[in-house]
C-alpha cells in the first residue's frame, strides 16, 4: 500500500502556482496559449479534471519541460486515489508466488 496519508499535489495546483501566479497569467491567457477552453483550465486548476496526456504535451511545450514530469504527477494523485478508496479492503486477491 501507499506509505504516505497525505493526498500528493494536483497537478492543477502547479498550473495555478508556477504558471498562473508566477507568469501573471490569467486562467484565459493560459487557455489560449494552450488552444483549450478556458473551463478546461479552470476544471483542472480546481482538481476536478484529470490531466490528459494531450494536456501534458502542450504544457511540456509551453514550458519547456517533459509531458512526462506532467503526466507523473497525475499518476501520483490517481495512484493514491486508487489506493485509498474503501472497495480495495474488500479486494481479495493473492500474490503470486516467485
């Protein structure tokens, strides 16, 4: 199981953080930067949205950085979803013997 109890970080609160606030941006701005819908943004920023792997590129690009490094912090927060919710303790299911 996940070892930590606390929620990792959206990666919605990174767009608002180090590129809304930081660039002075607003959520509009952003959205046409990225060709996306200004709701798009706002859904993610406010966690309520996933982040796409077509997201994640454009960010890569918009940033210089890896769609990758985008698409692991999504990963961490679904991972940790996944784990936490109440139907994995009625899972059974037994390891496979190596």
């Amino acid at each position: 199981m996940f070892s930590t109890k606390r929620k990792p970080t959206h990666p919605g609160d990174f767009i608002q953080s180090d590129l809304i606030e930081e660039f002075g941006l607003s959520q509009q701005e952003l959205a046409d930067r990225l060709g996306v819908s200004r709701k798009t943004i706002s859904a993610l920023i406010h966690g309520r949205q996933a982040l796409t792997a077509n997201m994640a590129v454009r960010l890569g690009m918009l940033t210089r950085t890896s769609p990758e490094m985008w698409l692991n912090l999504q990963k961490a927060v679904d991972l940790w979803e996944a784990q936490q919710s109440a139907e994995v303790e009625h899972w059974k299911i037994e390891p496979v013997e190596v």
